[in-house]
C-alpha cells in the first residue's frame, strides 16, 4: 500500500512508526514530517494546512490512503477534498469534525444524545456571560467555541476572574474569529483520561487509553500545554469503565452522528472526566492525542494499517484489538519558556546512541534540519521519550534514563510522568 501521513509531530512520528512495522505498507510518506520521521519514511514539505498541495501529493504517490493527523487539515475539509479526487482518507469529514472545531456543537450534539457531560451555556455577549458566571460563583469553566490551539480554555475559581477571561474572548478579539462565542461550564471534578475509538461510521472499537500531563510544571503546576508526558493504559480506568465509557459516551456519539447524517470516521478522542457521578466528557477531539500517540500506539499488538482499512471499507464490526501486556509512558523534553514564549533553532545533542534500542523509541515532535544539517529544535514540544515496561516505575526509570542521558541544557522536562 502506499500511504501518506499528514503531520509533523510526535504523533505523526508514533502513527507513521506504527504504519511502518505492517507488511502491508509498501511506500510511506509524510508531509510535512521532521527528521527523526525522514530515517524510514520520504517527507515532503507540505504544510499540513496546505489542502491543495496535501492533494496533489497524495494524487502524485498514488496513495490508497490518507492517514491525518492533526485536527486542522480535518476541520477544514481535507478529507472531504480528497474523497473528490477517488483518494481514502482516515479521518472524520469537515462536518464530523465539527466535534472538536467548535465546542458549541459538541455540547449541544451530547444535550440531544443524552451523552453525560457538564452543564453549560452559550454566549456571545458578556452580559449574558456575567449572569452565567455569577451563577455559578465563579466556579466554571471559560471555553472560546472554535480551535485555538489548546489555549482557548480557562478554569476559573472566582468571579474576577472568569469575568477577564470572558472580556478578553468576547470584547477583546483574544482568539479572533475562534472566540465569538464562548461556553461558561459547570465546573466538574475528578480524573482524567483520554480515550481512543475508532469508528467506521456505523461501529466503534477502544484503541486505548491514556492519561495526558497537561500542566508545563511538576505537581500540576504551571500553566497549560499541549501535553507534557503521558502514561497508557490510563490508571482512572479499569475495563468496567472502559465498557460504561464506550457504552455510554462512545456508542451513542458514532449513533448520534450517524443518525444526524455526519457519519463519524477514524479516530474519536473523548477527553474523560470520571466523577463521582461517572464519566463525563470534557472534550471530544476528532484525532489522536500528542502526547498520547506515543503510548497508545506502542501498545497496540493489532496492525495499524488493518485498522486503517477495516475501517475505510466500514468493516470494523467484530475486528479484534489486541495490546501487549506491558505499560508505557512517554517524556517530553520543551523548549525553555514553552507554552509562552521560546526560542527556536537551538541544537540539540546528538541523539544517534539512542537508535535501536529495545523498548525505547525517541519521537522527534518539533525539531528540524538547519542548513549545515545540525539537528535543531523547531517547537515547544521538540522529543518525546517513550519506554515499555512490565509496571510504570520501570518505564519511568527506562525513559528519564535516556531523558538525562541526552542532557539538553536548553529545554526542560516534568520529572513526575507516571509517579503514582
Ligand atoms: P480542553 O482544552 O477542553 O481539554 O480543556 C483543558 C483542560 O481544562 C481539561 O483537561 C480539564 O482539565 C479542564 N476542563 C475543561 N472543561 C472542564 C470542566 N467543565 N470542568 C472541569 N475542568 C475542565
Ligand atoms: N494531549 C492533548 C491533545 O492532544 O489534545
């Protein structure tokens, strides 16, 4: 098969490492993709928001599918466009994925399907906001509707603050045309978890879970990322739960959507809360995760590229998932300053001795070749560590082994992935 995978991240480093192991695949490509991708796949320096130059590349490789990656190309239809050209594509259509493009649609999709999820109200205008915030004592969630790349959400404790946060987004243009409209939610507590379907429109299977470390600093502290580290299988879950989420958030979404004429097809992503009243849903997100990627798929002891097309020819009823016994975690090692501010084209040590290591794989998520051909970080996130062992303490050990071992002065890295 030939394949194209859109993206050039960690997760798209995990997924086309992943594709790579099948005896089905016989050409890889990714674009843009970075170096650590480049040592076994071609890469192409398509932008992954490039819908016509995406196209033209995968009409140009013949591929018999398009694997996306990230949410962006998917919120903008590139699935839609590729299906006009006679190519597959994995992924959710530019409606489906309204999912996760705008918050508001999916709120509203889970009150019609009778998904649990918190209470919430729309806004567009601060008066209605204030009301709503005082309602709930300032104890709420601040939420802008459409992407806004991981940042667009705020927790709050007081009134104050919410009120800023709710003016910056509706009156102050923070996050443009992502932010005219806002949801102030109920604010819901208890353990999180991401959780990994796959659906063919008609039928979903759990691809895995995963728990995400989403504050830049030990302890929890710190502001937001994209993700710091991760651990799989996600220690808030067992398989009691993992059967009430599918049956009761993961079934009744690839219905509801079906029922609503959006069929939802590949990755659903539901961002879990489990809560002394059960699982809710936080977030849907119509891909994989980054980190997350990096510990599901190590796990999983089902060829991806048969995953792939079971679920293009909606063929996933009865298709068995099998995942290795062991755990895994994953490490990130960020540029210092991220998510603010941070510098980019700083060399990173020589990461040659860490090849071919047994349950370990370093993924290049935002790095790059600068013009003498020195490997150069290109991003907030730049590695991410992943080991496997029989319990986490030993995958700690493994990976904060080769975390320290690779010693760059430049960036940083949370020391307590996976302390339990
Ligand atoms: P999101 O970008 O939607 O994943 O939200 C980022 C983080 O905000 C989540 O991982 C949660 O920790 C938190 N969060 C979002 N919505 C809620 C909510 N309704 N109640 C409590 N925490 C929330
Ligand atoms: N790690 C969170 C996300 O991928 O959205």
């Amino acid at each position: 098969m030939n394949i194209l995978v859109i993206g050039g991240g960690g997760r798209e480093h995990a997924i086309a490492a992943s594709l790579s192991k099948s005896p089905l695949t016989k050409k890889l490509v990714v674009a843009p993709g970075n170096p650590g991708i480049e040592m076994f796949a071609q890469c192409y320096p398509i932008a992954a928001d490039d819908i016509p130059g995406q196209c033209k590349l995968a009409k140009d490789i013949r591929a018999d599918f398009v694997f996306i990656g990230p949410e962006i190309p998917l919120v903008l239809g590139l699935k839609d466009e590729l299906l006009k050209l006679g190519i597959s594509a994995f992924g959710p259509s530019k409606k489906a994925a309204q999912l996760e493009g705008s918050k508001t649609f999916s709120r509203e999709f889970c009150k019609r399907h009778n998904i649990p999820q918190p209470e919430f109200k729309y806004c567009t205008d601060i008066k209605t906001a204030k009301k709503q915030i005082e309602l709930l004592n300032g104890y709420c969630v601040v939420k802008a509707d459409g992407l806004a790349a991981g940042k667009g959400v705020v927790v709050c404790d007081t009134v104050n603050h919410a009120i800023i946060e709710a003016t910056e987004i509706l009156e102050n243009n923070k996050f443009g045309e992502a932010g005219k409209s806002i949801l102030i939610e109920e604010r819901i507590n208890g353990i999180e978890a991401s959780v990994f379907a796959v659906s063919d429109g008609d039928t979903a299977v759990l691809i895995g879970t995963a728990q995400d470390h989403k504050r830049a600093y030990d302890n929890d502290q710190g502001p937001n990322t994209g993700g710091m580290g991760a651990i799989s299988p996600a220690p808030a879950l067992n398989q009691s739960l993992n059967r009430e989420i599918f049956n009761d958030i993961i079934m009744p979404t690839v219905h509801g959507m079906k029922s609503e004429g959006n069929p939802y097809e590949g990755i659903l992503y539901a961002g879990i809360m489990v809560t002394d009243k059960g699982p809710k849903v936080i977030e849907f997100n119509c891909r994989f995760g980054d980190p997350e990627t990096q510990v599901v798929l190590p796990r999983l002891n089902t060829d991806l590229v048969k995953i792939v097309q079971k679920t293009i020819s909606k063929n996933l009823k009865n298709m068995a998932v099998n995942f290795i016994p062991q755990k895994a975690i994953t490490v990130v090692i960020a540029s210092n300053g991220y998510p603010g501010e941070f510098e980019k084209g700083i060399v990173l040590p020589s990461l040659n001795e860490f090849k071919n290591k047994t349950e370990i794989s370093v993924f290049h998520s935002g790095t790059k070749k600068d013009e003498n051909e020195n490997l150069v970080s290109n991003g907030g996130r730049v590695l991410s560590i992943t080991s496997i062992g029989d319990n986490i303490q030993e995958c700690r050990q493994k990976a904060y082994n080769i975390v320290e071992a690779i010693n760059w002065k430049q960036g940083f890295y949370r020391k307590d992935i996976g302390k339990l």
